[in-house]
C-alpha cells in the first residue's frame, strides 16, 4: 500500500479544500492507503472531506515558517523509514529537495508529486504555484536569480538572495503593502529559478534557510544572459546615496562587481580551490614537471582531496566565511585549468634554471624546477590588475571588499592579505597610487 503525504500548509486561504478533494480523486487507493494530511489549525475547518483513509496533522496557527519545514521533513523521513511506497506532495522546494536526496538510495521507494498540479478548479491557483507577473514577469526573476548566483563560487544562504537583488533594483526591497513585504517572498523568488531546474537547495531537510547554488544547466543559462547591473534593472526611485547604504548592501554591491568581472571574462576567481592548488603547484614544483603537466597534476590533486573527502562525508575546508558546513556546487575543473593557464601566463612565476618559463609551444617540454619569490602573492595581484585594465575603479575603500571578492572572505587574515599584493604592486611600480588614494595601473594591458 502506498502512504500519501500531502502538505497543505502553504496553500492560500480558501483553495485547500479543492486542492484536497482534486488529489484525492486523481489517486487509484484503496482503504489500506495512508492519506497524511499537514494542515495549519486555521485551515483544518475548511478542508473537510469525507474519506477515511486522510488523517490530519494539525500545526499550531502562530509555527513559525521554519518550524512548518521542519515538521513537515520530519513527517517526510518518518514514511521514508517504513517499506512501503512514500509519495510526497507540497508546494515546498524543501521537501522536494529531500525527497530527491532521499530518492538517491536504491532501497527507497519515494517519489514527488507538484502540488500546484491539483490546483485546478481551485480559485486562481495558489499563489505560490504561480508567481505575480504584476511584479515582476517570472523569467525576468528567474534571469535576475540566475545572474546573482553566478557571481559566487560557493552556495550562498537563501535568505542573501534580497540583499544581493535590492542593491540593484528596489523593488525587491521590503516595502509594507507591497509584494516584497509578504511573508514567504524570497521562498517565492527563488521557486521559479528551482522550478526550471537551474537552482538547486542544499542543506539539512527542513532547513528554513537553506543554501542554494546554481546546477549545470544553471551555470549554462548565466552565460546565456548578460550579467545583472543595477543600472540596466528597472529601478522605483532613485538610487541611494552610496553613504546611507547598509554595510552589507555596500559588501554585496562591490564585491559582486568585481566577481562579475572577473567570471565573465572566465578569469577566476575561484576562491575555494584557488589556494589549494597554490599548495599543490608548490609540492610538485620541485619534482621536474613541465608547466602542462604542472598544473595539471596540481588541479587533478586537489580535484582528487575533494572527491575523497566528499565520499568520506567530511566537510570541505574552504577559505573565507563560508567554511562552515558550505555544500558545494559542481566545479567546472576545464574552466579551472584554463584559468590557471592564463594567470601564470601572465605573471610568470615558475622557473627552470632560474629562468621564468609559461604554458607555450615552445616551452612545453621545459620542466620546472622552482618558483619567484611571493609568488602566490604576485598571482593574486593580476586579479587585481586585470580589474583595472578593465575599468574598475579600486581605492583604499575597496579592501574589504576586495578580499570578500578574491578570498571570499574579510577576516583580518585575508584583509592583511589583499595588502601585501597591493604594496607588492607598488613596490614593483605595476600600479601607483594617486590622489584620494585609488590605484591607476602603470603597465601596458597584458593580452
């Protein structure tokens, strides 16, 4: 017999009942069928239905957003644990998401069903089924979603996602009587983007905040669209003063742009593996490689460490503030190795002999036999420098942020960091300082 859990508590008022009354007539049960019904207390005198099969899970009217998640993943894993077959339906990613992750065991029987399928009939639908297109037209918030994530490298948490939008459109500001300020509107944000199968939830089941990054398909639709620029959204009023910005907004606004412009020209920045294949090039450096096979070996390692650490269940130790329980979104490892081509290419800081070899034609059968001095230093610099062959203005304002951008993360550790490679660039005369403290770069575009 198969156990039905239909979870009604994000469904508007007034359409439960129909919505029920629709599931229950498109299922082929009989009376040893199992019919779970999540409801909120407000809602289980509307949704009256005469079978006996459907028992009622009553949560209490003032739960908590993240409490309902959780109740309704506990009711989820729960069913999971018995023999018999388990079809889930809900209007919540999260329980999408676990169903799926829970589906990945071959001893399971478990399956989703959309709720929004049994809508029919029912009203208009059910508003998180369908998103107002008086807002917002959904593929624009899916593009807008899309384009946000693709500015970082690791999962970021859902509820960033407004704080990241508002900086460039305020309309995803929350503002009372409007759409933004209704309860569940980020939830709702993102549905669309996890609809299309471009996003994907990671994280504990049941979890109100979980982390979302871009799948693969995701990751091809962001190449696909320009890149999000608050000066290209449509904007409500005007832009406010950068002074009277949130902290975080200014964080978020300036790193995003220099993340943008380093991914859209496939230059990095790749901050959660970046430094550890520095370790690895620094281990290898000194066995007589070649530069192809240098790197490759370098990046193939640290590829490696991860796939063991993922199928040993450890946590990924990353650099910046994310290094705590951080799933990860898939690496693209050819885009890795590209990078890491290009950037020693344009600093040169392996050597033969003492003489700086790069990743050519002619130098392809020279091997390496040791390393310039501050030479993760001087790599870190050309992400500097190619932002400002790029245009991007970078002041003594800008650190932070920087380090936010290059090593995501502004810990005293990484702030000091993004020093040292400035001075370095001083010291060197690659970049001068000039009047209220910005960096102008004094050497020709490297190409």
């Amino acid at each position: 017999m198969t156990h039905y859990i239909v979870d009604l508590t994000r469904a508007r008022e007034g359409i439960e009942r129909q919505i029920l009354e629709n599931f229950l007539k498109s299922t082929n049960r009989n009376e040893s069928n199992t019919v779970e019904v999540v409801v909120l207390e407000t809602q289980r005198g509307r949704v009256v239905v005469d079978d006996p099969a459907v028992e009622f899970i009553s949560l209490p009217v003032d739960i908590s957003e993240g409490k309902a998640a959780a109740t309704v993943a506990e009711t989820i894993t729960y069913a999971a644990t018995t023999k018999e077959p388990v079809v889930v339906t809900s209007f919540r990613p999260s329980a999408r998401q676990q169903v799926e992750n829970l589906s990945v065991n071959p001893s399971s029987n478990i399956s989703y069903w959309p709720l929004a399928r049994f809508v029919g009939g029912a009203s208009q639908g059910n508003e998180y089924a369908r998103w107002p297109e008086s807002f917002m037209p959904r593929q624009d918030i899916v593009d807008h979603v899309v384009s946000a994530l693709a500015n970082f490298d690791s999962p970021v948490r859902r509820s960033d996602i407004r704080s990241i939008l508002q900086g460039y459109d305020d309309r995803f500001r929350s503002r009372q009587g409007t759409e933004s300020s209704k309860a569940g509107f980020i939830s709702r944000v993102v549905e669309p983007a996890i609809e299309d199968g471009l996003v994907v939830q990671q994280g504990k089941a049941g979890d109100p905040n979980p982390f979302i990054s871009l799948t693969l398909k995701g990751q091809e639709h962001a190449q696909q669209i320009a890149p999000i620029s608050r000066f290209q959204m449509r904007s409500t009023s005007p832009e406010p003063a950068r002074s009277k910005l949130h902290r975080h907004e200014i964080y978020s606004r300036r790193s995003d742009e220099f993340i943008t412009a380093l991914r859209k020209s496939g230059f990095g920045p790749f901050q959660q593996i970046r430094l550890d294949v520095y370790e690895k090039i620094e281990n290898l450096a000194g066995q007589k490689r070649t530069v192809p096979k240098l790197i490759r070996d370098a990046i193939n390692e640290v590829r490696k460490d991860r796939e063991y650490s993922e199928s040993e269940g450890r946590e990924l130790a990353t650099p910046g503030d994310h290094e705590l329980q951080v799933p990860e979104k898939p690496i693209p490892w050819a885009k890795v190795r590209t990078f890491f081509i290009s950037l020693i290419n344009r600093c040169p800081v392996l050597l033969s002999g003492g003489e700086p070899v790069s990743h050519s034609w002619a130098e392809a059968e020279i091997k390496v036999d040791g390393l310039v001095d501050d030479w993760k230093i001087r790599l870190d610099g050309e992400l500097i420098c190619f932002l400002l062959e790029n245009g991007i203005e970078i002041s003594l304002a800008d650190v932070a942020d920087l380090s936010g951008a290059i090593y995501n993360s502004r810990k005293d550790e990484y702030f000091d960091r993004i020093l040292s490679v400035v001075q370095l660039l001083l010291r060197e005369g690659i970049v001068e300082e000039s009047s209220g403290g910005v960096l102008r770069l004094c050497r020709n575009v490297v190409v």
